[in-house]
C-alpha cells in the first residue's frame, strides 16, 4: 500500500536493472545495459529503427512515410495491430525485456500488480498478452499467484500526479 522508496529515494527504480551487459550504448542514466533501453518507448523506437534500416518492406515502413526519424512506439503498435509481421516481431522483443524485468522483480519483492506506463501502455493487450505469456520463463511460479499486469491510465503525467497524491 505504500511506494517503495528506498533508503536514498531510488528504489522501484526497474528500468536502470541490467538487461543486457554487451549493450555498448549508454542509457540516460549513463549506465549501459539497463531494462529501460529495451523495455520503453524509447528501445521500441531504437529496435524498429535498427530493423528498418535494414528491411524496408513492411507496413511499418509505410506507416511512416518512409521517414525512419519520424517513426514512434505507436506506429509500431499500430502495425502490429494490423497484423504487420515485421511490427510482430519488434513488439515480441520488447515483450521478451519486459517479462525478464518483471520476472526478476517478482522473484524479489513478489507484488501483487505491476502497472505498466508510459508509451508501452499505449500498446494495449497486444504487449500485454505477450508479457504474459512469457512471464513464466522469468518468475518463479508461486510469485505468480493472484498477480496482475495492469496498464497505466494515467499518460506521462503520471509521475507528476503521484509525486503530488504524496504530498499532504
């Protein structure tokens, strides 16, 4: 019932876990590797990028206008939603992270929900049925017991309105 805050103010801070220790790229927090470069609209962003640079026959490329800099998480979400197996794949990937980073917070504090916000709620159950799915290769089997993945419904003004409910 109450935000995990840690001795400093840090905790709950999932997205700065490591993902990825070959990751070269540095994430905005300055270290390399973290969940949030994968596991965010931003990593969805890089991933697509990375892909269409390389494949251009998809409707995610259309989408865009064959643009690559204009493209957004959404775009990819709404390719996939219309079926295009080029944005299938990409939001299969970003699922993959996010069960991972899940699993591994299940395995150590075991909450009852997880809240996803931000871009990749903007996904819908497309994202969502997948972490699911993929959530028990990560965590371990009693942790998921009377859980739920839920998704946020507060926008990106999120941060700010819980940091101002915490204020009396």
């Amino acid at each position: 019932g109450r935000p995990l805050v840690g001795t400093n103010g840090a905790g709950g801070e999932i997205g700065h876990i490591l993902a990825n220790r070959q990751e070269t790229d540095k994430c905005g927090c300055g270290k390399k590797g973290c969940l949030e470069q994968y596991a965010s609209a931003t990593g969805i962003e890089r991933e697509a990028v990375s892909r269409l640079l390389v494949n251009k026959t998809n409707l995610l490329y259309e989408k865009v206008k064959e643009d690559i800099s204009k493209l957004e998480a959404k775009d990819v979400f709404d390719a996939a939603k219309e079926g295009d197996s080029f944005s299938l794949e990409i939001v299969d990937y970003e699922a993959e992270y996010l069960a991972m980073g899940i699993g591994n917070i299940l395995n150590i504090i075991n909450p009852e929900r997880v809240i996803l916000g931000g871009g990749v709620a903007q996904a819908g159950d497309i994202l969502l049925d997948r972490v699911k799915e993929k959530l028990p290769k990560y965590a371990l089997a009693v942790t998921l017991n009377n859980f739920n993945i839920v998704l946020g419904t507060l926008g990106n003004d999120a941060g700010i309105k819980g940091a101002a409910a915490l204020i009396d």
